[in-house]
C-alpha cells in the first residue's frame, strides 16, 4: 500500500515479557505497521484490513490468533469502533469478536515469521 513504510511482525497485548512463537504466553500475534500519515491513513488501512480478513472476526478464537485492532490514541480508537461496526453492518452479525485495545509493548517475532508470504509462496 502507498505511504506504508514498514510492516513488522511480531506479538503484543498481553502482559508477561519476550513472547515467542513456542511460548507465546499470553500475547496476540499481530503487526506492527509504520506508515505516513501524508500518504494514507490508519483508517485507509483498517478498511484494507477489513477486506482482508473476511470473515473469520465473526469467531473466537485463542488468545494467539485473535482478531485485534490495537490503537494508540483516542481518534484511532474511535477510527477502530467504526470500522467494526461497518463489518458488522456489511456481514449482518451483531457480533464480530475483534478486540479494540490501547497499544501495548510490542515484541519482534522470530525472522522466519518476517515477510512470510513472499518467503514461503
């Protein structure tokens, strides 16, 4: 996508320190994108999100591979409560289990989870 700098991989949103993927202890796997906000915007990318995720928000899941949107103010966490509930709406449901939290410390996750898809297609 335009404007985004950076994309990394790796785990946040829980509690105990340096998770891996063999001990992810209570932390999501998730990605940390650095972007220009001249360029796009994060709601230009929840909305590139959502397209990409389909339906699986419509589950729950465990902790590890749960639905999140980690936001680091509160624009960008009412920017994420719109987003939901445009899924919502576009799916029919009256519940998608994606979790809105404030960002949290955000660990790397080991180099072979770094740009995955280009890696192992």
């Amino acid at each position: 996508m335009d404007g985004v700098i950076r994309t990394v991989v790796g785990y946040t949103g829980g509690e105990e320190k340096n998770p891996t993927y063999r001990r992810i202890k209570d932390a999501t796997e998730s990605i940390l994108i650095e972007y220009d906000p001249d360029i796009i915007s994060f709601k230009d990318i929840l909305v590139e999100w959502s397209r990409q995720v389909g339906f699986s928000p419509i589950r729950e899941t465990s902790k590890q591979y749960r639905s999140a949107i980690f936001y680091v103010d509160g624009k960008q966490k009412k920017i994420a409560e719109e987003t939901v509930k445009a899924m919502k709406s576009a799916l029919g449901v009256s519940k998608v289990f994606t979790g809105i939290e404030p960002v949290s410390a955000f660990y790397r996750a080991e180099e072979y989870h770094q740009n995955y898809l280009n890696k192992y297609r």
